[in-house]
C-alpha cells in the first residue's frame, strides 16, 4: 500500500505515460493542428458575447428605425398581418373572446395561435397602443438573441472540435434579413425557429424525450404547419433509436387533435378562414406554378449557394447517410416544399427575399452550410502543413460569415439602409388612417378595409374584410385573376352592397370599376368612400389629409 501522497503520484505518472504512448501512435499529420484551434475556450466565449452584444444593438437600432412620430407621440407598429393577430388578441384580454368584430360570432382570421395567445397575455398590462407593438419586438429581439444560442450549440454539438462551425453559423443567422425582419416586425417566424431549433438540440445532443414533446407541442401550438419539422425530428428521433421517437410522436398526434378540434368547437371549422381564403378557389397546379416562380425570383439567392455547397460536402465527406445532416437538410427542403405548395406568400416582391415560410428553415441548412464549409477548412488545414502553426488574427469563420451575408442577404440589408424596412412606409399610412377614422366617427360605425390589420386595430371599429381573411363568406369564395395569395378574393356585392358599410378606408384595383356610378357611396378628396345617408361621420373631419 502506497502512502496517500505516492499512490496520486503513481497515478499521475501512469495517465503520463499513456498520453506520451497514445501520441506516438498518431501520425505527424494529425498533430497539425492550427494555435486558433488550440486557444482557449474563453477566446471563443468573449467573440462570441460580442456577436450577441453587436446583435443586440443591431436589432434595437432596427426596431427604433420603424418608429415614428404622430401629433407629437411616438408609436410603434408590427406589419400589417400581425395586427391583425394583435385585434383578436386586444379583444379576448378584453374579455370577448377571440372574435374578429365583438359580439359577432367567433371566426378564425389568423393562423398563429399561440403567438396570438401570447399577444393577449400582453394586452392584459396597461400598454397604449402606440407602444404594445414595442412590447412584441422587444421579445423577438430576445428570441432571436437566442436562436442564435441554440444554432451555435447545435453547431457546437455536430462538431465539438471544430472552431469554425459554430461561429459561421451563429453570425449568419444572426444578421440573416428575412429572418430578422419578420420577427422584429411582429411575425411567430422568430418563436417557431427558435423552437424548431431548440428540438433539434435536444433530438441530436440529448435524450430527454419529455422535453423535447413538450417543444414540439409548443411549436405546432404556435403554428399549426409546424407539424412538417416536427415530423422529421420525430422521424430522426425513430432511425437514432425507436423508442426515443414514440412520446414525441404522441404528442404531435394529440396537440395537432386538440388544435384541430378546438377550432372546431370554438370557431365552427376545423381549418382557419385564412386556409379557405389564400389556398382554395384555385388548383394546386396553380398554386404550385405560382409557387415555383416566386421561388426562383426571389429565394435562390438566399438558398442557391447554401444549398449546393452543403449537398457537395455531404456527398464528398460521405455524409449522404448522416442521420444529422439528413435531418438539417430535410428541414430546410420541407419548408421550401410547402412553400411552394401552397404557392409562396404575399409580400416576396416588397422584401425581395425568400418567404417566412423558407425563413423558418434556414437556420437548419445555414449549420448544414457552416459543417460542410468547417470540414473543408480542415482538410484545406490538414493538407497544407506550412499553414498549420500561423495564428489568424481574426477567426476565418467571421469573415467567412460576412461574405456569405453578402451573398444571401446583402440586397435586402443594402435596400433596408435606403429606404428603411419594406412595407413600412404603408404600415404608418394605415396606422394614421386607423387613428383619423377613429377621431372623425361614431363608435358604432362600421368600417370596410382590404388591409386588415392596423386599421381596424387603431380606429376599434366593426370592420368588414373586404378580402375574406375574417369573412368566411368571401373566403370560401371563387378566386379572381391569377394567383396571388390572400388577394384573390372579393365579393363587393356582398361586402358593400349587403352589409353597407359606412365608410370604405382603402382602396384596391378592383374597387374603383365597382364603386363606379355607385350612388350611394361619395369618395373623398383623400380615397375614403363614405355611405351618403350615414349618420356616424364627421364629413368634414373624415376629409381632411391624414398621411
């Protein structure tokens, strides 16, 4: 028996000379390996605290720079479908329910339950209304702060010794456009792929399968659509091991029931009024071609270079039967297909980047891209001996990252430096609208729009959706022209010549060949049509400019 002290030394000298006999078997080659690789983790820690903090500030600077200032106030509001999310959520704080007019019967213009559950937690404080749109970027801002956590680890995990893939992958999907803009401008794009993401952890780096049902639960709760994502991580669950997969998938099954169910129960139809207004009325062959061109103008250049580089690594590393590689770029391509599917989105013209429903699964193929690019700096690394002990100043990843941004998102940040964040300049103009409706009628006026968010929010008047996102009548009508999502339908026979409107607060093409010799229907000076006969109008007041 050694005395305490010699038996640690003994030890200590054994685990020695195991290393020392360890090293010797790997060849000289393997001991290449670069100072930057080799320095210490609290190096990695601080860059990576600075593109947190750098984010952080950008994504402030973004949100003060959609603000603007009405009759001294300054407010702040999200794009123009999250406002309408935010008047469901306005009324069921206020103790309606979720109804699109009180006390009318409940019907579903929104597809973002649990986004919208969430909004009227935050119409339960005392918040005006020129800044509870502040009080939603503010938590996107810290969603998107973490998603950033969630890509670098998920990075971290693929390849624990790689210097390069975590930080490539964090800095693009931190400053990645689309992704940035529909959060901070008040879409559920942020929460759902920073769940989505946050499964994918857990499916790859841990076995908690509890938690990982319960992510996925939230997911498919946020957006129903979710399911797709939610399916592949159950799928990748099952080929890792079997019984890992079956709480996942139970409670995908019973969460997708329950929403289902209670839409049923609660709003008279399984499926959002949305659903029949943007996807039925035409041939999925329609949608389809619609959807395929919208992907080629506008999303092969966030994706094209991405995508290509990371199917050549795969193939070229041997990745192609990587259960982790498959399940990133399963993500990403579903996405893409269901974009497609149900024929893009509405505004890929005005942010003239890829939709938010490819956004939402390009932080999986951003890791893919970050893996493959790692892989290839270490063979490059690996081949070039001579390169080995030449400490970079700057991590190649930062760099690397920017350029990429440039590729994928540089336009879109190019145009946001000119002429501030897309659809904006008709956000205010509606917001003022809202205001100076409200300010010039009766309380109990009805008003009719075709952009269904910040107007009805701000002026708190019945309004009648002239598009039929909130009137399943017009929803589930017949299409008109060629596909467009959400702006195909319309039935002013019905909107205005039944339910007469008093006033009519904006315009779109079709409108004026209908309001055409109309004469119970006077437009003003400044595009407001109002019912001649009503008597909930400040005329004079309602004709002034309001822009």
């Amino acid at each position: 028996m050694y005395p305490k002290i010699l038996r640690r030394y003994h030890e200590e000298s054994q685990r020695k000379k195991h290393v020392i006999a360890s090293a010797k078997t790997k060849s000289a080659s393997q001991w290449h390996i670069p100072h930057v690789i080799l320095a210490p983790m609290k190096t990695e820690q601080k860059t990576f605290n600075l593109i947190l903090a750098a984010a952080a500030i950008f994504y402030l600077i973004f949100i003060i720079s959609t603000s603007f200032v009405i009759n001294t106030e300054r407010y702040f509001t999200l794009v123009d479908d999250a406002m309408i999310s935010m008047r469901y959520a306005q009324h069921l704080a206020q103790g309606h329910g979720l109804v699109w007019n009180i006390g009318e019967a409940p019907v579903e213009g929104f597809t973002n339950l649990g986004w919208t559950l969430y909004m009227t937690f935050l119409h339960l404080f005392p918040i005006p209304a020129s800044k509870i749109s502040l009080a939603v970027m503010l938590t996107s801002l810290v969603i998107l702060l973490a998603n950033i956590i969630i890509v670098y680890k998920i990075s971290e995990n693929l390849l624990p010794d790689s210097k390069y893939a975590p930080m490539l992958a964090a800095i693009i999907t931190a400053f990645y456009f689309p992704l940035v803009f529909w959060s901070l401008r008040g879409m559920e794009v942020g929460l759902l792929t920073l769940l989505v993401n946050l499964s994918i952890l857990l499916a790859i780096s841990q076995n908690k399968t509890i938690l990982i049902s319960i992510v996925l639960a939230l997911a498919i709760l946020v957006r129903v659509d979710a399911i797709i994502p939610a399916a592949l991580i159950a799928l990748y669950l099952f080929a890792k091991n079997k019984r890992s997969a079956f709480v996942p998938a139970i409670a995908i099954i019973i969460t997708t029931f329950a929403i289902l169910l209670f839409q049923q129960n609660y709003f008279g139809d399984f499926l959002p009024t949305t659903y029949y207004q943007k996807v039925t009325g035409f041939s999925t062959l329609d949608r389809i071609r619609h959807g395929i061109l919208v992907f080629n103008q506008f999303a092969t250049r966030d994706t094209l270079f991405l995508f290509l580089f990371s199917l050549a690594g795969m193939f070229f590393f041997k990745l192609q039967r990587n259960r982790e590689a498959l399940l990133l770029l399963g993500i990403f391509l579903a996405q893409c297909a269901y974009s497609i599917y149900v024929g893009g989105d509405y505004a890929e013209p005005e942010t003239n980047a890829a939709n938010r429903f490819i956004t939402q699964g390009m932080p999986a193929l951003i890791i893919l891209f970050s893996w493959m690019t790692s892989r290839v700096l270490s063979t490059l690394i690996t081949d070039q001996p001579q390169l080995t002990f030449s400490k970079p100043k700057v991590n190649p990843a930062i760099p690397l990252a920017l350029v990429t941004l440039i590729i994928i998102s540089g336009e879109a940040w190019f145009n946001y430096s000119i002429d501030n964040a897309p659809l904006l300049k008709a956000d205010i103009r509606r917001v003022k609208l809202g205001l100076h409706i409200a300010e010039n009628t009766a309380p109990e006026a009805v008003i009719a729009v075709h952009a269904a968010g910040q107007i009805p929010y701000y002026s708190e008047r019945a309004t009648i959706d002239l598009l039929g996102l909130n009137d399943p009548v017009v929803a589930k009508g017949t299409g008109h022209g060629e596909f467009y999502p959400g702006h195909n339908k319309w039935d002013y026979g019905y909107s205005i010549g039944e339910l007469q409107p008093d006033l009519i607060a904006d315009n779109f093409a079709p409108l004026a060949a209908f309001m055409q010799g109309n004469e119970q229907y006077t437009k003003l000076k400044n595009g407001i049509y109002i019912r001649n006969d009503s008597s909930l109008i400040d005329t004079n007041g309602l004709s002034k400019e309001y822009r």
